[in-house]
C-alpha cells in the first residue's frame, strides 16, 4: 500500500477527531456556554451541514486543482478554524467555526478517497478505502476518549487546540508524501488527469447510485444519533460515573475498528449482502439498547456491538459508488460524504427532538433504530435491482475485480 494512503488516513483521523469528538464534550460544552444538551448537540448537526454544502461545492471549485494542493489547503483552513473556535467566546461564534470547519473537511475527504483510489489498481480499492477510513475509527477509539479525557482535566478548549496541533502535523505529511497530481491506472505517479464538471456530471447519471447514497444517509444516520448523545446516556440513564465515559466511548470504536475490518474483508466480494447483515443487526443492537439502557452492564456490550454494525458497512458505502459511477471518480465520492452528512445532520436533530419531547436519552436509540431500518429497505431494494439488472446493467454495476475480468476478455476478443 502507498505510503501516502496512510498519511491520508492520518487527515482524516485529526479531522474525525473533531467531527465526532463533542459526543464526550457536550455536557462541558453546555455548562460553559450556559445552553442547553440539546442545543449543544446542534453543533453536531452544523458540523454535518457544512459538510454537506462543502463536499460537492469544494469537488467542483477545486477539480482542476492539484490534489496535494487541494489537500493542504484544506486543513490549513481547518487548522484556522480551530483555532477560532477554540478562542470562541460565545456559540454564535462556536457554531460558525464548526461549519467552516466542516466545509474544509468535507473538501479533504472527498479528494483523499478518490487520490487514494487513484493509487491502487481496482481491485485494491475496497482495502484503500477501508484503509483511509479506518483514521476515523480510530478517531472514535483514540482520538474522541482522548478529547473527553483532556477535556475533563482542561476544559473543552484544550481538545480543540489538540486538534488543530495535530492537523497541521498531517498537513506537513500531505505536503511531503502525496503525489503531486492522481496516479496513473496501473497505480504509477503520472500527469493530473483531464477532468471536467461535464464529464463528471455525466459519469454520475445513474440511479443506483442514487440509491446508494439514500442507504449511506440512513445508515450513518441510524448510528450517529446514538453516538452524538452516547455520553448523556451513559451518565443520566445508565448510571455510569462520567469518568467512565470515555472507556466506553473508546469501546465504541474498538467495534467499529473490528466492523471496518470485517467489511473491508467482505465488502468486496458481497457488497449487498455485508449492507443487509450490517443494517440488520445495527437495528437490533439500537433497538436493544433502547429497552437496556438503564442496565450498564448490557449498554455497554450493546454500545460495542453498536460499533461493530455501524461500521461494517462502511467499506461497502465508500467504495461502492466509485464502481457504479468509475468516470466521476472526484464528485461521486464528494457527494457521497455529503450522503454521509445528510444523515450526520438530521439524526442528531431528530434525537434532540425526541430528548426535548420528554422521552429520555434512550429515546435516541428508537432513532437510531426507525433509521437503521430505512436503510435496510433501501439496501434489499439495491440488491433487488442489481440481481434482477439485465446483462448489460450487470456488468456496469460489477465488482472491480469482475469489470477487470470483463475488460480483459473483451481485449482478447478484439486480437
């Protein structure tokens, strides 16, 4: 694997740090700001917002750019960022900062996935993609517990400071490591490739993508409602001391780091199959959790299953939309970050809504859950439609490995 993939994945660990780090940070949070839990959760949902406006904003704006340059530019503006926000002196101005933010992250993540698809041959790409995903599970094992403990000991400004120190590190690793431009088909450094919006645009006119981009909402969403309130649950509801909170927190990412493996693994080779099992049993661990919260004990084996399901299916979600659209390799996985944070923002809305409607913290599971199940329905309708596909459609929607296969006996045929 390019010794780039990894100092990618190091970008995305920073930046995922503070995209889900509030989830230890929002009783703190509140208290300082004089707001309350619910309010604080909306800066969850700010953060998705920006990144819903800035992945595909910024895929168009920066297309022509060079992507070491696009990548470095990206978390200077959010190193910047943090540091206002870590100077913020009211929420106004908190909540401007985590939507630029947001922007610039969203910019960094669509072009890290498609420079680190780039790098490797197809069939590699399922693995790339679980690879650089894997810097945002690990934000949830080290990077968030980490946050919450020096939040706990300094106040929730010091894990804003952390983040931009550690940011603009990586951004040194971008500068030094990564290509200059994309890599060639057979994963050797060559020319920045002739992209346009056109083109992209064209690539991306196919319904099944669309499709998958409603199961990436509904099945990201269906975990981060639970996780944004995670630390309120466990002390309200659960009981649990809040200097346990992060054991539990870093317990979450554990799962997810074992669920990315799993699907990275599995992704490739049953895509449909690892989003249906994935999906399943991530409404029955929310739906559990829900009726258990008040035993910690089974909460917190709950909250660890919770990361294995939520997570499986990612390698599935990131890599799948460049196979059903290969000639939209910048936008599609643009907008599929955006997918991703359409359901980052309005679950956290609809938890905080169930929360102020006198239901409890629990009731973020019951969302978590009626989400998770959305997604269910949307993935059996993408298998439906891939398996009954005819011939033709089959064959665009293949696996990498199989469009390889089929590119090569047609150059056969054709000597």
């Amino acid at each position: 694997m390019p010794l780039a993939v990894y100092v990618l994945a190091l970008g995305i660990f920073t930046q995922g740090t503070s995209e889900f780090m509030l989830s230890g940070l929002l009783p703190d949070l509140a208290a300082d700001l004089h707001v309350s839990i619910p309010d604080a959760g909306l800066l969850v949902s700010a953060f998705a917002v920006g990144m819903v406006i800035g992945a595909p904003v910024l895929a168009v704006v920066t297309l022509s750019w060079p992507r070491r340059t696009t990548l470095v530019a990206l978390q200077v503006v959010f190193v910047g960022a943090h540091v206002l926000g870590a100077l913020a002196t009211g929420y106004p101005m908190l909540f401007a900062t985590r939507v630029i933010s947001a922007v610039a992250y969203a910019g960094f993540w669509g072009v890290a996935v498609a420079t680190a698809v780039s790098l490797v041959p197809a069939e590699a790409r399922a693995r790339t993609v679980a690879l650089v995903a894997s810097g945002l599970t690990l934000a949830t094992i080290v990077g968030v517990p980490a946050g919450t403990v020096l939040s706990q000991s300094a106040g929730w400004r010091a894990a804003f400071w952390a983040v931009a120190l550690l940011t603009a590190v990586s951004a040194v690793g971008a500068l030094v490591v990564v290509p200059a431009g994309p890599a060639r088909r057979d994963g050797a450094p060559g020319r920045e490739d002739a992209r346009t919006v056109r083109a992209e645009l064209r690539g991306m006119a196919r319904p099944q993508l669309w499709l998958s981009y409603a199961v990436t909402a509904f099945a990201f969403g269906a975990v981060i409602v639970t996780f944004s309130y995670l630390a309120s649950l466990l002390t309200e509801v659960s009981g649990l001391p809040a200097a346990w909170v992060p054991a539990v927190l870093a317990l979450f990412g554990v799962g997810g780091l074992l669920g990315m493996t799993a699907g990275g693994r599995l992704g490739g080779t049953y895509p449909i199959r690892t989003l249906v099992v994935g999906l399943g049993l991530l409404v029955l661990a929310s739906a559990l959790l829900a009726v258990t919260a008040p035993h910690p004990v089974i909460a917190v084996v709950l909250i660890f299953l919770l990361g294995v399901a939520g997570y499986v299916t990612n390698p599935v979600l990131q890599s799948r939309v460049f196979v059903l659209a290969p000639d939209a390799p910048t936008l599609v996985g643009a907008v599929n970050t955006a997918a991703f944070n359409v359901g980052n923002t309005l679950a956290p809305m609809l938890g905080g809504m169930a929360i102020s409607a006198g239901l409890g913290f629990a009731s973020v599971a019951w969302v978590g859950a009626g989400l998770g199940a959305l997604g269910l329905l949307a993935a059996a309708w993408a298998g439906h439609l891939q398996y009954r596909a005819p011939a033709r459609d089959a064959r665009d929607t293949a696996e990498p490995r199989s469009s390889a296969r089929a590119e090569a006996s047609r150059v056969d045929a054709a000597r």
